[in-house]
C-alpha cells in the first residue's frame, strides 16, 4: 500500500478529500499522507510553510493525487504541493502525479499518458482524442493549475488526469492509477521552470 498526499483547495473540496480518504482507507489502496485543514499556521512565512510541506508531509508519501475543483488553481498551497511534489529534492524525491477533475469542472477527459497500458482501464468510447498543444490541454481542462498544464506537454512528465465519476468507486481503477504514478516517478521529467505562485487569486 502506497502512502499518497492528496493536494486540494481545503475551503472549497474537502467533502472530495474525504470520500476519497475514506474509499482509499475502506479498500487498503492507500495511506493518506495529507495536511488537514490548520495543520500548518498561515502565521508562517512562505518558505516556512513550503519547507513544512516539503518536508514534514511530502516525505513520507511516494504519489501526489491533486483534486481538481473550478478554484484549485488560484491556490497557491496547491500550486506549492504540486511543485514540492515534482521536486528531487535532498530529504524528499520526486512523487508521482495523479490529477483527479472533481464533477464541478465538467470535465469527462481523461489523459493516459502511459498508452494501451493505462488505456486498458476505460472503455475505448470514453478514451478523448489525443492532444499535443497547450492551448487544446488549456480548452480541454479549464481548470488544471498551470503547472499540471506545463506537464500535460512535457513529452516525459507522465501525469495522469481522470474525472471522479471514473474512480470514485472503482477499486482496482484507482489502485492501478496510484500504481502506474508510484512505479514511473522516477523517470519522469517534471517541467519545474515556472516561479512558484506567491498569492491567491
């Protein structure tokens, strides 16, 4: 069982987090490395609180699952997560990714980067037309933080994207998914050149 970080917008999608927790838990598919809402203080300075989450948390999970929702990208722990996530680091390596699109995107896509492998998983008919631009991942997911989107075309990065009603409960689906992201971490090339954001928007 791999220890997994779930990266959310805590105000807006912990109802998700903690279906997804639960689900993860009830199925021994993985343990929940998470940071609970308050964990860390907002007294802190940014790189405190990126170094509390770099190192206290990120440390012990080996996948991130990032919850997409329609303001996950304005939030600047999330783009810290996603990033600290990437990052072969001295105390922690890099994670693999895998992006979850919660219902209020509206998004049914999914990107299986690892081909027929991953493809196996879905029915053909829900599989999307393969993609290569930014500009069509931006059409296709109006909502994924920019540096999911700087993945999405990165040709080695690896990052899987389903929408919820694909997993939410589908056991082996999901255990394959934070396998595939487990088993690759390490040969991914994660795109990291975009700054870290510093506000919410």
């Amino acid at each position: 069982m791999h220890k997994v970080f779930i990266s959310y917008h805590h105000a807006k999608d912990r109802e998700y987090k903690d279906r997804l927790s639960a689900f993860g838990k009830r199925h021994s598919i993985f343990i929940d490395r998470s940071v609970d809402t308050g964990a860390i203080a907002e007294s802190l300075v940014p790189d405190q609180i990126r170094s509390r989450i770099r190192d206290h948390y990120l440390r012990d999970s080996t996948v991130t699952i990032v919850l997409v929702g329609t303001e996950t990208k304005r939030r600047k722990h999330v783009d810290w997560e996603i990033y600290s996530s990437m990052y072969d680091g001295r105390i922690n390596k890099k994670s693999g990714i895998l992006v979850i699109n919660l219902p209020s995107t509206g998004s049914g896509c999914i990107h299986a980067p690892r081909g027929r492998e991953e493809e196996r998983l879905y029915r053909a008919e829900h599989l999307c037309a393969p993609i290569r631009f930014r500009a069509a991942y931006e059409r296709r997911y109006p909502y994924l933080p920019a540096r999911l989107i700087d993945n999405l075309t990165a040709p080695r990065a690896m990052v899987s994207v389903v929408p919820w009603n694909r997993i939410s409960n589908a056991k082996r689906r999901l255990e394959s998914l934070i396998e595939f992201a487990f088993r690759d971490r390490r040969v991914c090339r994660y795109s990291l050149r975009r700054p870290m954001r510093q506000r919410n928007s």
